[in-house]
C-alpha cells in the first residue's frame, strides 16, 4: 500500500468493521480486570422512586438553605419587579 499524506487518507468504516482482531475499548479492558477480582453483586434493573418532598416549604439541610424552583422564579420576579419600580419612581422624582 503506498503511504499517503495525512491530507489524503480518509477512514472507511468498512475497513475498519472488517478488521479480524477487534480491540474492546479501555472502559471495557479496566471493567473487565476489575470484575475479574471483585465481580459486581446484582442490581436491579430500576431503583426505587425517591420520597418527593412538600412544595412550597423552605427546609434547612446543614446550613443550606433548600427552596422548590416556584419560590425561587417568584423571588427573582419579584426582586426585578422591586427593582423597575424603584428605578421608575427615582427618575420621576429627579429634578429636570
């Protein structure tokens, strides 16, 4: 086979699926050697659901304060709408 500038060589995938030896990938190599030691117990083929927690209720966990996503839209929403009003009532009250 004459050698050819990286320019030019193009990868066939039929040349590659018809290869006689084909290498598993590295996920597959390091998984195997250690299942071959340590095998994996059985797992079950879905978890079970997790318990959904109240809406609308602030829960502290540590020092972390945890809030649903609708209190936290709510707080920014109001926060913006805080902000163009304040915004709105110094430029009417600014002297011309």
């Amino acid at each position: 086979m004459a050698e050819q500038d990286d320019d030019e060589r193009e990868f066939d995938i039929r040349w590659a699926d018809g290869a006689e030896h084909k290498e598993p990938s590295a996920r597959a190599r390091m998984l195997a050697a250690r299942w071959k030691e340590n095998p994996p117990g059985p797992q079950p083929f879905r978890a079970e659901p997790e318990r959904r927690r109240r809406r609308g209720r602030v829960r502290v966990q540590g020092r972390a304060w945890v809030r649903s996503p609708w209190a936290s839209t709510a707080l920014v929403f109001g926060t913006v709408a805080v902000v163009i009003l304040l915004l709105g009532w110094a430029d009417f009250r600014a002297p011309y």
